[in-house]
C-alpha cells in the first residue's frame, strides 16, 4: 500500500535560520508529490509540486522541495526562515493523476525569534 | 472566483444525530474530494466524486457516511447516528484537470464536527 512518511512531527527553528522538513513516499509507480501547509482553523494550501522534469522544485514563500527517485524521497527547504511560516506542513502523493492525496501525518514548523 | 467554500464551518451536535455538511467547489472544477483530518494528523481520503459520478470511497466511509453531488455542482457529506470517533476536520477539495495530467486539489477552510 502507498503511504507518506514525514519523518519529523516538530521541527523548532530560530527566525532566519535554514530548514528542512523531511518526506519520504512507497510507491512502485511513478508519482505527482505535493507540499500544503495549513494554518490554525484553515484549510489546505498548495506550497509546490512535482510532476515530472527537474528534480529543483520552487514554491511559494521562498520555499523549494527536490525530488529523489533513488531514496523515494521529497525533502522541504527554505534557506531563511521567518515568523510567519509558522504553521503544519503536509506531504502528499498522488498516484492515479487526479485521484486521492495521500498526505503524511505533519511537520508542525514552529519558528522562534 | 471566491475559491472553494464549505457550510457550516463549526457544527456541535449530540450523539446520534444526524449532520450534513456542505461544500461549493470553484466553478467549472469537474473534480470534488472529500478528506477527514482528526487533531495531529494529516488529512484521510473519503470519497471523491467526478461531475456527479463518485468514482472513489475509502474503507473509512461507513455505510453512516453518505455523499452525493447531484449536478456535478456542489457537494453535501451527511453522517447519520453520530459518534464520538467522528469528532474531527472535515475538508473538501476540488480541482480540474492542468497540464502534464494533473489534477492540483484546492481545499476549502473545512467544517470542525464535535460530537458530544
């Protein structure tokens, strides 16, 4: 079966500090990957995704994921961090193009002045 | 375009009660999720629809849940005879299909259940 596996549940990180929050998917076919990050009381919101092409993939909010085939893996990263991107982050696969996410269980991103 | 839109965003009801809850995906998006996130956890697949046909229910989809999207429009999830252990998030997505084949879902702000 398909799963997500976030490997961190918390990640605490000081403001302008660089971070990484970590993904790792089972799959046997090839795959779309999605980050969302989700703040208090809301939905969803798309932060990047890979489809297919280059491995570097940039984002909103200055953050950029690169997809690994080798290590199945879809690591987060943001070079400087800020207050603001304090919230819940999601990793999520998508198998059958168009059908269900499959999201991991959520890295709470939390940055400290 | 306002995005998509879910009603009630909080709903309180007893144990045993019926609720239903609605969602409005973005106009001409042919595709609509439906997902249930309990407190620390990612988001739970539950069914999805295409237009009006629903092409996909999880195992987790209790013969207690039905949804329905009668025009391919909006969409409405009812639970019947609530319990506690359905206390949680509930989110609707919607999207269409983009280019390379994808389909990038957009949530709503989601319905919070509590079941007392």
């Amino acid at each position: 079966a398909q799963s997500v596996t976030q490997l961190d549940s918390q990640v605490p990180v000081f403001e302008e500090a660089p971070v990484e929050l970590r993904c790792n998917y089972s799959s046997s076919v090839s795959v779309y990957l999605f980050w969302y990050v989700q703040y208090p009381n809301q939905g969803l919101q798309l932060l990047l995704k890979y489809l297919s092409g280059s491995t570097l993939v940039k984002g909103i909010n200055g953050f950029e994921a690169e997809f690994n085939k080798s290590q199945t893996s879809f690591h987060l990263r943001k070079p400087s961090v800020h207050i603001s991107d304090t919230a819940e982050y999601f990793c999520a696969v998508d198998q059958n193009q168009g059908g269900k996410l499959i999201f991991g269980q959520g890295t709470e991103l939390s940055v400290k002045p | 375009d306002t995005g998509v839109s879910q009603d009630p965003r909080h709903k309180i009801t007893k144990r045993g009660q019926n609720v239903t809850f609605r969602c409005d995906p973005i106009s001409e998006h042919n595709r609509l999720y439906w997902y249930r996130q309990t407190l620390g956890q990612g988001p739970e697949f539950l069914t999805y629809f295409q237009n009006e046909a629903q092409l996909e229910k999880s195992r987790l989809l209790s013969d207690r849940f039905s949804a329905e999207r009668p025009k391919g429009s909006f969409s409405t999830l009812e639970i019947q005879r609530t319990e506690q252990g359905d206390s949680a998030m509930y989110l609707c997505a919607s999207s269409t299909r983009e280019t390379l084949g994808s389909y990038e879902q957009y949530f709503g702000p989601g319905t919070r259940l509590t079941v007392t």
